[in-house]
C-alpha cells in the first residue's frame, strides 16, 4: 500500500498503537515483532477488539479487508511517521543528550504551553520505535512539537533526525553515559553531534549553551540561540543560578524558584527559559510554568518520610550524572547525610574504572554515610567506616532491618535497572 493511501486511513482511524492491550474501537494496530514476541501473531485479536486495520509483515496472519500486509512494519511505521510529519508542517524541536533530556523536554513543553498548544515525547518513548508513535499522537491542533532522541550507539541520533526532522535541536550536554554502544566518551560527542550535522546541513537553528565549550564548538555554522550565565552577549544572559536545596535562577531582574533540587538543573530550566523567549513567552507565563513544574519519575524529587529528607533521583545514572548528583548533595549544609548509590549500567569495559574512580573521589566525605548497592560497586569494596557495599539489593534490605534513619537528609542515585526506589520502603 503505497504511503499516502495508510496516511489517510490513519486520519480516518482514532489513534495508532502497537499493544493489543490498548486496542480499542477504529484504532489502527502495527504488529512489530521483538526478540521475544512477534505481534503478527495477535492481529486477530487486534481487529476483534474493535481495531479499524491491522498492519502486518507476515502473510500468514492475514485475516480479512482489514488487514494490510506490508514488507516490513516497522519500516512503515517510520514511514509513515516521517509523512505525517512532514504533512503537518509544523515547528519540531528535537532534544537529545546524555542527562537532562527528560526534565528539560517536560520544562520546555510548560514554558511553551503557556502560549501555544505543545505535544511532547511521552515518558521515554525516544527509540526508533518511540519517536515515529511521538509524530504520530501530532494532529492539526498541535503548533510545537518536541520529540525527544535517544541513543546508544553511532548513527542512531541522525536515523531519528531523518524521521523527525527537528527545525530546532538542542543538545543538554555530553557525557560519560552508554559509553558500551557508542565506543567511549569520544563515541558519546560524535554520536550525539549528529543532530547538529543534521540542522547544519538543513539551515535549520540550534540552541547552545555558551558555558558548554564542547556545544559551542560542535556547533559552529549552524544558526545559533544562545543563553549563558557567564556571558552577557548571549541571547538569553542568566544572572544567577543557585540551590539551597531547591534551584532559583534570576534573569532580567527576575527570580524564578523551582521544585528542582540540585545546581546542575540550572541549565534545564535556563534552556527552558531561553526556548521560551525565542517563541515570544512573555516573563511572567515563563516564570509560572516553571515554578509551577513539579518533577516525577523519581527524577530530583525531594519528599519527606519521618524525619528524613529525600532526594529521590533513581530513573537513572551514569557517571556524569553521578558526579553532579553528589556535587549538589555534598554542597548541601545539612550535617545528617546519607547517599544510596547503585551500579550505573551499559559502560562496557569502562565500567570498573568509572566505580572505582566515584568510590575514591567520596573518601574523604567522612560526614556523609556511603550505601554502594550493585556487583561493580562491590568490585571496589573498601573498608572505611563512612562506607558500607552490598553485592545485591537483597543483601542491603537485610541490613536496614537493623538501621534506623531519623533527621537525615537521605540521596538515592543509580540507574533504572537498579529500582532503587525500593528503599524508600526501607526506611
């Protein structure tokens, strides 16, 4: 079936899913196939729910008039996806990054919400999978989309750019994370600097950070809006940026208090800012929109139990994140600290040198009780008394039986696989 033809059947259905669960009536249904299942096998289930076509690659599954059999569904589902994107023709800003992206795509999209009507990747659907279903749940009402790109190896960013086709990119930073997939840290810049060849070589504009001198050079020829808390001739000049333990940041004689714990989100909510008065968000809307975001995802969430104070950051970790985490958390005045760290995944052969080089930068922060929770953690088990390994989360869960935590201020930090959230019940 040629492209524009399933275009107009996908106007014509009520949305696009590739989860029979979530069929309903006149939804259009793509089999994918995974490593471990293959969604051809659940067509029938697909149009008995209610489904107005379903679209498969294997012509074994084929069932009716409903059914559109095709070479390959993902492929098509890409297709599509960049067609629809394309007829729309609206404003894209594609976001990528190794930390931050999410928290700055959900502050960018309420700064921008407050004047236009914004749809935005939903949760971490930023694969090749995730982004063609973002452009797809764009209709005629939508006047800025942000599609949020992910990556763990080389050519993925400029793969997703193809289908995306951003007008506007920024890149929130480059660091040490999916170090396996894309070769090392070099890998990382290389891979991620694919947006910007993509803007260059379609004229199209960047948002660069001046205080990131790797954003600054690998986006050199590109059209530039810039925002600095450093320089004063950049587009959007940031007078101050503080945390105490929530971040405030001041700019044009005017201060915005956040829900955001931790300095390194000065620079999500400064990108925030700085897209916002691009598109011509007055101040005001600006600075409600940020102080009115209140984080999830246990990402930089402070809350109470008992007597403890938490900041809650456990979606995920690398090294970099990490390192800015435990900057924050260190800097803070309270005298009553304890940090919970997990094993950061997907850094390949670097990953035993990036746990043993965190474990040794923490060892003179006596004041501070130390719970390392993972394998490579306990790889580089040390004995020291403000330093406590576990080789599992089991082997932690024992020991807090005999803990008790009161007037803390408590950080829980690692990557998602670790679910770290789980000590919250601990405590």
């Amino acid at each position: 079936m040629e492209i524009e033809k399933l275009h107009q059947l996908f106007l014509e259905s009520s949305f696009i899913t590739t989860d029979t669960r979530k069929v309903e009536k006149n939804a259009l249904f793509f089999a994918l196939k995974g490593e471990r299942f293959d969604a051809n096998t659940f067509a029938k289930e697909a149009i008995e729910k209610g489904a107005c076509y379903v679209v498969i690659d294997n012509k074994d599954f084929f069932i009716n008039e409903k059914t559109i059999l095709v070479d390959n569904t993902l492929t098509t589902l890409q297709e599509l996806a960049k067609y629809h994107r394309t007829f729309l023709a609206i404003p894209i800003i594609g976001l990528t990054g190794s930390n931050g992206k999410t928290t700055s795509k959900e502050l960018i999209n309420a700064v921008l919400s407050q004047k236009f009507k914004v749809k935005a990747t939903v949760g971490n659907l930023n694969n090749h999978i995730g982004v063609p279903l973002t452009l797809l749940t764009f209709d005629e009402t939508t006047e800025i989309g942000i599609v949020e790109l992910g990556a763990n190896h080389q050519k993925e960013i400029e793969f997703l750019c193809e289908i995306a086709q951003p007008d506007f990119g920024y890149i929130t930073n480059f660091g040490k994370a999916h170090l396996e997939g894309f070769g090392g840290f070099e890998g990382v810049i290389t891979g991620k600097s694919e947006m910007y060849h993509f803007l260059k070589n379609n004229k199209k504009t960047v948002f660069v950070n001046l205080d990131d001198t790797i954003q600054v050079d690998k986006s050199q020829s590109i059209t530039p809006y810039t925002f600095s808390a450093k320089d004063k001739k950049a587009d959007v000049y940031i007078t101050e940026i503080k945390a105490n333990p929530f971040v405030t940041i001041t700019y044009n004689d005017q201060s915005i208090q956040s829900q955001l714990v931790g300095i390194y989100n000065g620079t999500n909510i400064s990108a925030a800012i700085t897209m916002g008065h691009y598109f011509g968000v007055p101040d005001l809307l600006i600075q409600q929109a940020i102080e009115n975001y209140n984080p999830t995802n246990n990402r930089s969430q402070l809350s109470t139990k008992g007597s403890n104070h938490l900041i809650l950051d456990a979606y995920n970790a690398n090294p970099s994140s990490m390192g800015v985490a435990l900057q924050n958390f260190i800097k803070l005045p309270e005298s009553n600290k304890v940090a919970f760290l997990g094993d950061m995944f997907e850094l390949g052969v670097e990953s035993l040198k990036e746990h043993t080089f965190l474990v040794e930068s923490l060892k003179d922060e006596v004041h501070i009780q130390f719970y390392f929770i993972g394998l490579e953690f306990y790889k580089t088990k040390t004995e020291l008394a403000h330093f406590n390994f576990f080789e599992t989360f089991e082997d932690l869960k024992e020991a807090l039986e005999h803990c008790k935590f009161e007037n803390n201020y408590i950080l829980i930090k690692g990557s998602r696989g670790m679910a770290l959230e789980r000590i919250i019940d601990l405590l």
